[in-house]
C-alpha cells in the first residue's frame, strides 16, 4: 500500500509542476528552441558567355540609385568624388539568349535605376546579372538581389537591400540601413547607425560599432534562436517567441530586428556585459 | 550474459509470430498490387502508396509492441517467474527493447526487400534522382541508426508508464497514459535545463553527414546538441529507474 500512495504522490506532484509549467511558462515549445537548423542557397552556375557595361554619372543632380541584380554578385561602395560608377555585367547561356538582353538606366527625377531588359519570349530564360558600383557618399541605395551575393563595403548613406537565397556581406557602414532576407546568410559587421532587418529562414549576423547616442534594441525571433553579447534583455514569450529590449547610451539609434524561423546574433562591440544565449 | 539471452530468446520467440505474420502480409501486399500494375490495371504511383501503408503502419505496430511485451507477462503470469530468477530488472527491460529493435529490423528489411523485387521501375526512377549508390547506403544506414534511437526513446518511455500502471490499483489504462505524457514533458524540460552545460559542444555538421552537398549545392543542416544531450541523459534515467521499478516495487497482483 505505501508505494502505491508514494507513487501516486510522485505523479500528483508532477502533475502539479506540469501544469505550472503550461500555465506560466507556456509549457514545452515556449523555451525549447529548434535544434536543427536548415539554410538553403542554392549553388549558382558560372554563365557560359557574358558581357559588360559601364555607366558613369554625376552625383550632384542625383540622390537615389536601384539597382536590380539576379542570380550575380552585387559589390558596393562608397567614394569621396560625387560620380557615380556603375560596371554591370550580363551572363548567359549562349550568345544568341545574350544578344537579347541589356542593361537598361533609367532615370526619373533625383533617381537612377539599373535593370536588365525585358526578353523577347514570354518565358525569362536564365540570365545573370552582376554589378560593381561606386557612389558618392551620403547617396540612398537600393539593392534588390535574388540568388547570388551582395557585398557592401565602406558605405556611408542610406542602404536598403531586399534579397532571397542570397548571401550579403555588409563590412563598414555609416548610415541607415533597412534590410530584407529570405533564405539568406546575412554577415553585417562595423555597423554604425540605426538598422531595420527583417528575415525570414535566414541566417543573420549584426555587429554594432559603438557610436554616440547609442543604439535602442527592439528585437523579436518567431520559431529561431537569438544570441549576442549587447545591451538587451531577453525575454521568452508564448507562440515561440524571442522578445529582446534594451539600450546602449540614450538609445537614439532604433535596431529594429524581426526574424521567423532564422539565427540572429547581435554583438556591439567593446561591450562589457555577458552574453546572450 | 546467458541469462540475458534467454530473456531475448524467449521474447523473441513470443514475437516470431506475429512478425512472421505482418511479413506475410506485406509481401501479399507488394504482390497484388505488382501483378495489377503488369496488367496495367493500375499505374506505377500505386506502388508507392503500397509501400507508404507499411511504413505507416510500422511505428503504431512497435508502439503496440512496447506495451505488449510487458503486458503479456501478466497476462501469461510469467511475471512471476521474471521477478523469481537472479536477474536485474534492466536485463528485462533491455532484452524487450533488444526484441523491439529487431522486430523493427526484420520489418524494415521486408519492406525493403520487397521493394526491391517488386517495384524495380520504381527503384530505378528514384535511383536518377539520388547521386549514387554508395550515397543511398550510407544514408539509408545512418537514418536506420538514429530511428532505432528514436525508436528506443520510445520503447523506454512506454515500459516506465507499463511499469507504474502497475503500480497503483485502479485505472491502470489512464495512469499509463499519464506517466507518458508527465516522461516526456519530465524529460523535455530536463533538456531545456542542462542546455546552458552543454554549449560548449560544437554543432553537428548533418548536411556534412549525409553529404547533402551531393543532393543540392548550398543546403546547410546542423544540429544543435546542446538541448538535446540533457534529454538523452533523461531517457537513460527513465530506463534506470524502470528497471529499478519492476525489481522492487512492481506489483504482480495489478
């Protein structure tokens, strides 16, 4: 008889902090986070034939450039003189599917744009489409990108990049920052300025220069793992939820970061504090 | 080492049945529907749903399994004996999860088998698609090994909640059915505990593995062992305590 009551006193206390632990924590899928973790980009094929064009511009009557590369590599940066220089370069499959196709500018008020032209055949055969760019300081980019790798080097302005299955390596940047990313690994070094990031299936990691003002974290993962050595508190939250808040100096710079089922990690540099996990 | 192959041997031989049935039955199974697809009466996608219905049926069969080679000693009264002869009560519990994973075996290797003799169309297609044979080898065996891993976390999870139904008096059924929720919550949050001990442990490269590099360039999988080492220490637990269980405090009247 006593180990039948021991045993149902074992299971009652159980039952008890199994219940607790649905109530107030949310219960198993609230703090257990996935432990494998898949990413996908998707190998890119060299071009049998390419070609190449350069474009050059003065920066003084124009303040925004896009630019609208696939399945190529995007090198950006920025320079000390106000033009702005692009080398764009097509690639293809054969030279008859190369001869139809051309970078085109546009431009339209204080905007230029890069793209490649619309093709003959309703169907898009592969192309690709790569660029080097220099533009002056202080200019807005946009980058939008999709298979292949963007790599941003010492810019200073307002830097927007919108990519899928693509890899952004972003080393040096004074200045604003929005940034999206599907299935992508992102790599965001020397960071100095306010940033906006949403990804998604991405892998992303952000570090911070220190800068005055400081920086205001207003962080959330959905189905993800967080990470980092900053100032912010982490707190877990139902649904699978990472919800990270804090400052560093007065806060005056929003980090802005929104990630579902990705790896973020976020580090500022010289911070003296623990790490995050 | 003797006494615990007798134990297998007898749980073996009280599952030959039952496996030689299920056997049977698939390869019936694989046959019929071979011989509809050589009168053209049905395309070669049937055999893929053929193949699917084992499969399925296979994880609820060694579910079932689990709780019936404890059962029937009750039910056959040779728990009696069990608890009688000098042997610790892991020796049982582990020579019923012995019987589980080869029963387990014998049953996959049917199926695979009859796969191979009966739908070889089938097999060819799906060998286009795959890079090699040597590549369907050795994931094929790495996959095995973890579901007899998987299949052994269940296998342990089932006997403790078998094992305490025992022993309380009344609704056994319901206080099984409890315990295996309560384990694997136990064990879940036991994973989550430990996490932070084990991180310094480098993340498993799977996409390395399983040469997935050879499937689709740029597909990335790792695995983080971290939360899962604790819950693997909690499985072990599980099976210690069990089998402390069922030698001391299990009741034989229940």
């Amino acid at each position: 008889m006593k180990i039948r009551r021991i045993t149902l006193a074992v299971l009652l206390l159980l039952t008890v902090l199994f219940v607790a632990d649905i109530r107030y924590f949310g219960g198993p899928n609230s703090t257990k986070q996935p432990s494998v973790h898949f990413n996908v980009s998707p190998g890119i094929k060299a071009p049998a034939v390419e070609k190449s064009q350069s474009f050059v511009n003065s920066g003084e009557e124009l303040s925004s450039l896009v630019l609208k590369g696939q399945r190529g590599n995007v090198e950006l940066r920025s320079t000390d003189t106000d033009q702005i220089v692009v080398h764009a370069t097509i690639g293809a499959d054969s030279e008859e599917i190369l001869d139809t196709f051309e970078v085109v500018e546009t431009i339209w008020g204080s905007e230029i744009r890069y793209e490649i032209s619309k093709g003959q055949e309703d169907e898009m055969p592969e192309v690709w489409l790569s660029f080097v760019v220099e533009v002056p300081a202080g200019m807005e980019v946009s980058v939008e990108q999709n298979f292949g790798q963007v790599r941003v080097h010492n810019f200073r302005g307002f830097l927007s990049l919108n990519t899928s299955f693509s890899e952004v390596t972003v080393w040096g940047l004074e200045g604003t920052a929005s940034i999206q990313s599907n299935f992508g690994v992102l790599d965001l070094r020397k960071i100095a300025g306010p940033i906006t990031l949403n990804d998604s299936f991405s892998t992303s990691k952000v570090e911070f220069l220190t800068i005055d003002g400081g920086y205001d974290f207003d962080i959330e993962v959905v189905n993800g793992v967080l990470a980092g050595k900053a100032p912010f508190q982490m707190d877990t939250q139902q649904n699978n939820k990472l919800v990270a808040r804090g400052q560093s100096g007065d806060g005056v710079h929003p980090v802005v970061i929104r990630s579902s089922f990705g790896n973020v990690t976020v580090n500022l540099k010289d911070f003296e504090g623990t790490r995050v996990d | 080492m003797r006494r615990f192959l007798q134990l297998l041997k007898k749980d073996l031989q009280a599952s030959l049945l039952p496996v030689g049935f299920l056997s049977g039955i698939t390869i019936i199974l694989f046959g019929i529907v071979r011989l509809k697809m050589a009168s053209s009466a049905w395309p070669m996608e049937a055999s893929l749903a053929v193949i699917a219905i084992p499969l399925v049926f296979l994880p609820l069969w060694l579910l079932w399994q689990s709780f019936q080679t404890l059962r029937s000693e009750w039910r056959e009264d040779t728990v009696y004996t069990l608890l009688v002869l000098p042997v610790p009560g892991w020796y049982v519990m582990t020579a019923k999860l012995l019987t589980i994973w080869i029963e387990y075996t014998v049953l996959l290797a049917v199926i695979i088998i009859g796969t191979l003799t009966f739908f070889t169309p089938l097999v060819r297609f799906g060998m286009q698609v795959v890079p090699g044979i040597s590549w369907v080898l050795r994931n094929g065996i790495l996959l095995y090994l973890g579901s007899l891993c998987a299949l052994a976390s269940v296998v342990i999870f089932v006997q403790l909640a078998f094992v305490v139904s025992k022993m309380v008096g009344r609704l056994q059924g319901l206080v099984a059915l409890w315990t295996l929720i309560l384990s694997g919550w136990l064990v879940d949050r036991l994973g989550v505990l430990l996490e932070p001990a084990f991180r310094w442990l480098p993340s498993l490269p799977l996409h390395k593995l399983f040469r997935l590099e050879e499937l689709e360039q740029g597909v990335v999988a790792e695995w983080n062992l971290a939360p899962e080492i604790g819950s693997w220490i909690g499985v072990l637990a599980v099976l210690v305590l069990t089998s402390y269980l069922f030698e001391h405090y299990v009741e034989v009247n229940g």
